[in-house]
C-alpha cells in the first residue's frame, strides 16, 4: 500500500461462502510501521451479475496459537460501484484492536446492490478458502485427451480450457479460469456448464467424446465424397445424353434435307440458330449448373469449348476461384495461388484486361518466416497495406480454415488467413482476439505496470519460451535490489521474496491481467531458473548494457560491486547458491558477461532480481500489447 506498511503474511486466497454473493480474493496482515499496530488488507470481488453499491462485514482476529482476540464487530465498504467480475477494498486498511493479531477470519453481514435490493446473511458463516484449481496438464496426462478436452470447452473467440474445473465453498472455478457462484449452472464468461466440465475429467467419458467425434468426421467426409460421386456421375450421364441427342437430331436433318430440297436453306438457318444460340446458352446453362454443385473442372471443360470466350470468362473465372477454395480449405495454399492465378489468366485473356484484380504482395503460399514479417507489416501499417480483394468464395474458404487452424493453437497460419479474409464475417474482430497468439521466443509484450519515479510506467516482458497457448516471460529489466530473505541461509518455499512478489507486487502490478497468468505450482511469479539464466545469457548481457536507473538503484552499483551485480535465481546453482553474477569485463569496456559469484553469497543481502511469468496468449487483451523483437 505505502512504505508505511510491511508484510506480516499473506492468508489463503479465494475464500467464499455458500450464497455469499462475494469472494474474498486476497487478504494479508500488515504491520503499521507508524504505529506498530496490525491492519487487514482484503481485496473481495463481485461474483453476482448485479453491481455492488456497499458491504458489511465482520472480522475475527486470533493469536498466533489460535486463541481468539478482540476482533472487529461491524467494517463497512460504502458509496462503491463494483460490476461483475470487479474487485474492491484492497486500497483500504482495516485496523485490528490487538497486535498479537496473527490470523483472521472474514464473515459477510450485508450486501448491497444498485437496484436497491440487499442480501442479508441469514447466519454467520466466515469464508473459507476454495480448492485450488490445477493445470489440466496435470489432471489428464494423455495428450489427445487433453487436446478433446480442450476442443470441447475452449471456445476460440472467448476463452481457453487450461484449469481443472473446482468447487467449493459457495463458489466453483472454471476450466477458462473464471470465478462463478455455485447457483450458476454455466460459466458467465464460456458458457460451459460445470457438471459437463467434471464429467469430462474421466478418461472413459473423453475417450468416448473422441471416438464418436472422429467417428462424426468420418462420416461426414463419407457423406461429401459419396454426394460428390454421384454428381459426377449425372452429370456424365447429362453430357452422353446430350450428345447422343445432338446425334440424333443432326441425323434427322440430314434424312430431310435429301427428301426435302426445296427447304433445305431453311433447314440449314435452322441448324445455324441451333448451333450459335441454343446451344452456348445451353453450354452456358450447363457450366453454371455444374460451378453451383462445385464440379469446377467440369464447368471449365464444358466452357473451353465455347468459341464466345468473352461469355464464358466470368464463369471459368469463378471455377477457378473455387478449385482455390478448396485448396484452401485443404491446406494446399500453393495450389490455391496457382488457381488464383490461372482466374486473373483466363479473364484477361477473354477480355483484353491486362491488369489483374489481385496482384498483392500477400501471396497464400510462403514460409512461416514470411508470413510472421508481413503480419508484422501489416499491423503496423494497416492503413496503407492494399490487401487482395478476393470473392467471397475464397475469403470464406480462408476464414474457415483460419478458425480451424487457431483451434489447433497454429495462431501465426490461422492469424495470417483472417488477414487475406479481408473483412469477412467476423475476421476482424478474430483477429483482434488472436493476435497474441504471434508470440515468439525474445518477442516483448507489455502486461502491468508499477508505480516508479512519481508515475505509472508499464512492464516489458520478454518471452523465453513458447508452447502451444502459453508463453514464459522475463521481465525486460532488474526491477530493484531486494534481500531474498531474512534470514542468511533460506530457500524459494520460505523466502521473503517469494511472499513479496506473489503478494505485494503481484496485487500492485496487476489488475484485468490476473486472468490469464497461470500457476506455476503454488506461484504465479517465480524468478530465472538456473537452466533459463544458462539458456538465455545474451539477454542477462543486455540488462547489464542498460545501467538504467531503477527505484533509486543503478545497475553496476550495488553493494560495493561497481563493475558487477548479482541477480537471485529461482534455485540453488551447483556453482554458487540463488545467484548468477553479471559483471562488465572492465571499467573502460561496455561488454558484460555472465558467471557464477565462487565466494558464497548471504540470502539477507541486497541483490537484483528478474521476476518470471507463464500467460495464456489467447486471452491476453491485445490493446496492452506491443509486438516486436
């Protein structure tokens, strides 16, 4: 909250209550270093769909053996306006009576809405602490279970399954992380239902969702391969038939021109209306009917054969554009461009237009390397970017396959597809949910921000590793020099700086953010590991290049150490426990280099430290973001 206050402990989060229409996110004691007494800081949040106008509550306070002190009676939250979802009271401290006050209960007495109704606890009840969710990761072991799991509760355009749904005390969390009033049947941000996300933790019920899935597939592409067959086969049928009726009517003109004579020019004016009307209207009935089945090759043998290529060039045009649909949709985009462009070759070639409608510089077919520079070219130059205007045809085919693509966690390919869409459907708006997805290894984002030199300033993250929907970052800087603990000798489990950063600076740097940066163990912040730090030297280097000032601390200046600091690790190193050393070669070079301290370095001195998070890239709001290497 302020230097004023320092940490005592952190209590267990999310505690609820059954019917209470909060949840008591957090909560710590704290020591008021002005006049020594406790204080408790509690954050609770709204999880009922009406806003909150006011609450009352009640405090039990115990030593620390757990024998009951005086407490506080009544506390009250008045004149807020807290929606669904919002958090509150984390700004104001809540003295305690005694300073032996070592552990605390919460109890909710009153709430009040803006509609003017007022819930009332009918008994006291204090909140306990619900189950911690876990990883799904770490309930279904089984890869292709995991991934039936995910298909069926993620939902592309709003959220992502990565926790195990859990339940308890009044409230239950769901797979997409949100917190939800055990009155709630379905999760107010997915939609899933809880008992169907429980049900579907079972490996026989997942096993079996994934059987009849492939199963459902199957026959559906049964089902279009057999449609497909037999529209090929009428139409052979309709071409032998129209043939052979040609036959025969040319066969009957000739037996009456030889009996007929004197008719015979009119028999061939006939014949000569047959040939130059009826019958390229009917190639032209004929081709339409087959490009609206989807026999494209069909409708191009039958229109090549039209000596009017100037009338047959729309439909060829069309056909065309479908056989790049297809590709499309089957991945095959090099065919795709070449259909694209054999569309542009055959509508020039009828009709004397030497400019092609779609010449861009955003081809279907290229690398990934290619793909990520001109999605990097066109976010920064929407504007101007002249994207190809293709039909509708081809852009559904690309959005299609782009939702396909993004539900497999292949975000640059799904990312890229929306892009040539061009503003099909909801492109747009998928896009801009997805664009996270982009991510690489040493590409930054920006996500929360800290109080520094008098003004909010935001933190850069550099990502470090890359899987699937998730990404590992590092904080792009040292943040500040910090003790790792109390005490000389201690471990991450015990530390205070473990406290600290999943406490204060958590709370303090993050808000909206929360959601989608996910547990690691019992953490939702840790520190470089000793196989990250050997991994990623080159960017320890850079930190040692900035000499930024941070918090009053210079880089390089730290405990004596004028051309070297010592930065905390997340565990003990065979060379040197907790700390990697990232020094300047000389005081006339600017080269850093990155080693281990030989001497032993105490837990209780002050040293830097390089905060490290794991989120969930598809449900990071892309207007906090910044991409870029």
């Amino acid at each position: 909250m302020s230097d004023r206050y320092s940490r005592m402990m952190l209590l267990p989060e999310n505690q609820a209550a059954a019917g209470v229409p909060v949840v008591l996110q957090r909560a710590a004691l704290l020591r008021d270093n002005r006049t020594g007494g406790i204080v408790a800081q509690l954050k609770l949040k709204n999880i009922v769909p009406k806003a909150l106008t006011g609450i009352s509550l009640s405090i039990d306070a115990f030593d620390e053996n757990g024998n009951p002190l005086e407490g506080v009676p009544v506390f009250e939250y008045r004149r807020i306006a807290v929606q669904r979802d919002g958090s509150f009271g984390s700004q104001t401290p809540i003295p305690l009576p005694n300073a032996e006050t070592r552990s605390i209960k919460v109890s909710i007495q009153k709430v009040f809405f803006s509609d003017a109704n007022e819930w009332v606890a009918e008994t006291r009840v204090p909140l306990a602490p619900m189950p911690e969710p876990k990883a799904l990761e770490d309930v279904i072991a089984d890869e292709a279970l995991l991934d039936e799991y995910k298909r069926m509760f993620s939902r592309p355009q709003v959220s992502q399954a990565h926790l195990a749904p859990a339940q308890g005390n009044g409230a239950w969390i769901c797979t997409c992380g949100a917190l939800n009033s055990i009155e709630e049947v379905n999760c107010h941000i997915c939609g899933c239902a809880f008992e169907d996300q429980l049900a579907a933790l079972d490996p026989a019920v997942l096993a079996e969702k994934r059987t009849q899935r492939l199963e459902t597939e199957a026959q559906d592409l049964q089902r279009q391969q057999q449609k497909k067959q037999e529209l090929e086969k009428k139409a052979r049928l309709q071409k032998e038939q129209k043939r052979a009726a040609r036959a025969e009517l040319l066969q009957k003109v000739k037996k009456k021109a030889l009996i007929f004579g004197p008719i015979a020019v009119v028999l061939i004016a006939g014949v000569l209306v047959y040939s130059l009307v009826i019958v390229p209207n009917s190639t032209l009935k004929s081709a339409t009917s087959y490009l609206e089945q989807g026999q494209y090759d069909e409708a191009i043998e039958t229109l090549e054969k039209m000596a009017d290529k100037e009338k047959a060039a729309a439909i060829i045009r069309d056909a065309y554009y479908g056989k790049a649909a297809d590709g499309i949709r089957q991945g095959d985009y090099k065919a795709a461009d070449r259909f694209i462009n054999n569309a542009d070759r055959a509508w020039r070639a009828a009709t004397a237009d030497q400019i092609s409608e779609n010449e861009s510089d955003y081809p279907f077919d290229v690398s990934a390397s290619q793909r990520k520079t001109l999605l990097n070219e066109y976010l920064a130059n929407k504007e101007s970017v002249k994207l190809p205007e293709y039909p509708q045809a081809v852009c559904k085919a690309a959005y299609d396959r782009a939702k396909n693509r993004l539900a497999d966690y292949e975000y640059q390919e799904g990312l890229y597809l929306l892009m040539l869409a061009n503003g099909y459907g909801d492109s747009q708006a998928l896009f801009q949910a997805h664009q996270m997805g982009m991510l690489d290894v040493y590409d930054m984002i920006n996500l929360g921000s800290i109080e520094q030199d008098g003004s909010n300033q935001p933190l850069s993250w550099i990502v470090i590793e890359r899987s699937q929907n998730k990404a590992v970052l590092m904080l792009d800087r040292p943040l500040e020099a910090r003790a790792f603990d109390e005490l000389p000798a201690s471990t991450w489990a015990d530390s205070d700086l473990r406290a600290y950063l999943n406490g204060t600076f958590y709370e303090q740097a993050f808000d909206d953010e929360k959601i989608i940066i996910l547990p690691n163990g019992e953490d939702r912040i840790t520190l470089l590991t000793n196989a990250q730090a050997k991994a990623h030297e080159n960017v320890l280097k850079s930190m040692g290049g900035k000499a930024a000032y941070i918090l009053s601390y210079e880089l390089g200046a730290v405990g004596g150490h004028t051309d070297s600091s010592y930065m905390w690790l997340f565990d003990p190193a065979a060379e040197s426990p907790f700390v990697v050393m990232v020094y300047r070669a000389s005081s006339y070079s600017s080269r850093y280099t990155v080693s281990y301290p030989t001497a032993p370095v105490s837990a209780n001195e002050p040293h830097y430290y390089v905060p490290v998070i794991t989120i969930n890239v598809g449900a990071v709001d892309p207007g906090a973001v910044q991409i870029g290497q």
